[in-house]
C-alpha cells in the first residue's frame, strides 16, 4: 500500500525539541518566579533552561551523573546551572525538590504538569491547521505529556482521526498500563535507544488523559527504532534522534495502519 | 562580528543534490536520445540516472571500482545499469566514451557541458527570487559545472556581490588554475573528505567562466570541513555531505569575509 506520510518537524523547534513548547506555557503561567529548577537528562532541560532566559530569571537543572556531556553543555549555553554530582534515577527527584524548597525556584515537571501538556499540545493545534484531518497520527510515548496534549487536541477538532502512541518493546509501561486500567511501574529503569522516553511510569496528570483519548500504544522493537531514524535522515535529509523514530517504526514492523497518517517528529538532538 | 546566513539548501532536491538540474537541462535538450552513459562516481550519476527515467530511455553509469556500493545501489534504484569492473581513475572517461560509441547513448559530462553548466545555474536563479542580495556567495568548486552556472547568474542579477567559490586545500586545482592563469592539473587525484570535489583539473568550457565571473576562490583545511558539516547538522538539522561543508569553512578559519551570505549547500548524500 502506497502511504502519505505527513510530518510535524518539531527537530525544528528552538532548542531541538517539541519540549519548550510545555516548558515555556509553564513558565509563562507562573507570577515573578524567582527561579526555574527541573530534572531532566534531556530535551526538557534545554526546555526549560530556555525558558528562563526568556523571563530572565535564574535555572537549575538536576541531570543524572551519566547524562551526557553534550546535553550537559547544551543546557548550560542556555545559561542554566548544571547539578549533577551524585544524581541517579533514585534521587533525582528528591535532588529537585529539595533545591527548589531551598531557593525557591518553580520547579517544572517534565510531564506531569496540566501547563507542561497544555504546552505539547499546541503543536498539534498548529498541525490541525497545516493539513487536511489524517487517518491516524503517530505519537511518541514516555511520561505521556506529549500524547497527552496532542490527543486532546486531535479528538478535538478531528474526532475521526485515531491516536496511536508508539513506545519500545523496552519501555512499553503506558502500554501495560492501558491494559492493567491502572498505572503500572516498570520493575527497572528501560534501556532503550529512544532515550526521550525512559520513564518508568506513566504520569498521575498525564494516564487519564490517555485512557480517555488515545486510542491504542503499540510497542516497537530496538532495531526497528534506528532503521527507521536512519530512513528519516536517509530520505527526508533531516537529523532526528533515535526516539523520533518512533513514529516511522510500526510502519517498518508492518503494523496495520491506515493511508494518510500524521507523525509527530519529537526532536533532532542527535550528533552523528 | 554576527552574520545572516542564507542556505540555499539542494540537499531537498530530488535525487539529494543540486546534480540534478544540469543533467535534466542537458537531457531535455537532447531529440530523442537512445540512452543516457556518463561517468560519475556521486551526485551526478544519480542526476543522469535519474533524467533517463523521466525520458523513459535506458542509462549506462560508469563508476569507479572503489565507489560505495551505497552509491552504486542508488543510481541502480532509479533503473539505471552500473559498470564498474575494472573502471578507474585512469581508464574512466574512455570506458564512458566507448559505450557511448557502441551503443548510441548520448554521453552527459558531469560539468564540462554547456547545458550543465546552465542547468545548475537555475540553482542561483531561484535564489535570487526568493532573498535579496547578500554581499557575497560561497560555493563549493570541483570540475567547475555549478560555480560557474551560478556566477553567471549571480553577476547578471547581483553585479555587486562577489562570488567566492571554495576547494578543500588538498583538491585546490582550480585556485591554482586561476593564480597560473591557465589550466593546472593536480599531480595525483586529491585524497579529500569533500568528495563531490575531487577532480584534477577545471574544465575548458568551465575555467573561461570561472576566470570571469569569480572573485576567488579560498582553499580550507580537510578538519575544517569536516568541522562545518557537524555544525550545519548540529544547529540546522539538516543532513548534509561533507562537500556541503565546504561553505562555511572558511567561515570557521577565520577567512575575511561581509556580514551577509548565501551559502549553496550542494548536497546531503552522507548516512551517518
């Protein structure tokens, strides 16, 4: 079957990613913040270690001890405090909490925050009024902020359109989640090449939102991930990173999808 | 001192190269040909390649020995058959001229070609509709075919912009040529990672154009270009060949250069 393929080019976005769409909403939301603090080893960091250039105000980001150097300097060209001595998966959180209790800084979710997926959402809002209504799109799934605010606004102004989330076969938490019909957490943090979406766990804002809009998640094994990032720079000539992959993967896997379909390319912070 | 950059970007043209122009214009022009032959080991072969289809006429490619077979497999994926056993820098061009005799193909020169030369031309032409003039234009130089189509335009539309073309230090044939005044040919074919300019010697229909419609042309170090296609990948997102590089290179060196510029990126052929 001969596919259209529409493509929302968020590699294109400032900072590289779909993510400072949720973390500048955020911090436009908030009165006079003193500060900005988030943890995140990714794209949310340069997210939001944007967005508090934007307001001028001071950025801490906690980043796990192994992240690396590359997203480390990435965040700090933005001007923001890098913390990252002693930071893993099981302190991370904490690390932020005490930081923004200690100096009063915002602290941004990557996720589980209503502003956060009001964010995301607006770059389905401007895909609704580049094209014609897809048959289905394709959403990349970790916490769920981004499905989130796409799906709502999809089912919204194209109510016949299915939302399919796409995680790995290594990361597939929202999957299970939708069917235990509760949250589920992963017994260990997933190793997977998409590494936007390492959750361990669906968000408590984000899972509702995705049981009451989306329609199915599939899961996609590794090797499908990079062939089909090396398919996007291939032929389309544009960097993505492994996680925008995600999206072009069923297709490589055969799954069944209907004609016209709208993919939603997360990022392109990617060196080769 | 901060600069505009402007990116006419023919790593989006059909085919991934600017390549494509000057074979179509060439092929177009032809009454009825048999066939298409040429010799190319990169963008060009996937130019005649790809002109013999729109034609609907078969097309012979020539390649050297040692061409990647990823190449080889392009230039096959547009139905054109691939000889290279056996072929070389040496016995290349009699190899093509050969079957051109025998077989009655029309033999599409890779830049030493009139309607090449004023097919890659067209690239300048859409440049200059869609900005206004920029102080200067770098180009890559290999044989000679795009910097002079496009110097021919730029100097018709934009008398005052200086046209700058750009060898890698290794494949500085033409910047030699220009200095003697004549014709010069490197000694041994140039090792270069900017292989899209790996010829010995400018051409003679291209060198008269290029003595006079360009300003200078600089010669960069291999790390230097190899430096700027990074940056173009990491800041732009957009895949690019080495050869592309070799526009902002001098840029990186510290080369003197105005404030406002068009770059021709010539092609994003590469996988990481």
């Amino acid at each position: 079957m001969s596919r259209e393929l529409l493509f929302k080019s968020e590699h294109l976005q400032k900072t590289g990613s779909f993510k400072v769409r949720g973390a500048l909403n955020a911090a436009l939301q908030l009165d006079g913040p003193r500060g900005l603090v988030t943890l995140s080893s990714g794209n949310h960091a340069q997210g939001v270690a944007f967005s508090s250039r934007v307001l001028g105000v001071p950025c801490v980001v906690v980043m796990y001890e192994d992240a690396s150097e590359t997203k480390k300097a990435a965040v700090r060209s933005y001007g923001a405090t890098v913390v990252d001595e002693g930071v893993t998966r099981l302190n991370g959180e904490e690390r932020v909490r005490a930081i923004a209790a200690e100096r009063g800084f915002h602290y941004i979710h990557a996720y589980d925050d209503a502003q956060v997926m009001a964010g995301q959402g607006t770059q389905a809002l401007e895909f609704t009024e580049q094209t014609g209504a897809p048959e289905a799109v394709l959403v990349a799934v970790g916490g769920g902020g981004m499905i989130s605010g796409i799906a709502t606004v999809i089912k919204a102004v194209w109510p016949g359109t299915r939302v399919i989330g796409v995680e790995p076969a290594a990361a597939d938490d929202t999957r299970r989640s939708l069917l235990a019909g509760r949250r589920i957490r992963l017994e260990a943090p997933p190793r997977t090449v998409a590494d936007g979406v390492q959750t361990m766990m669906p968000g408590a804002l984000t899972f509702p939102v995705v049981q009451k809009y989306v329609d199915e998640v599939l899961a996609v094994r590794e090797e499908s991930i990079l062939e089909a990032q090396r398919l996007m720079m291939r032929h389309l000539k544009q960097v993505v990173e492994p996680t925008a992959g995600l999206t072009l993967a069923p297709l490589l896997e055969g799954a069944e999808l209907p004609r016209r379909l709208g993919l939603f390319v997360c990022g392109g912070n990617w060196l080769p």
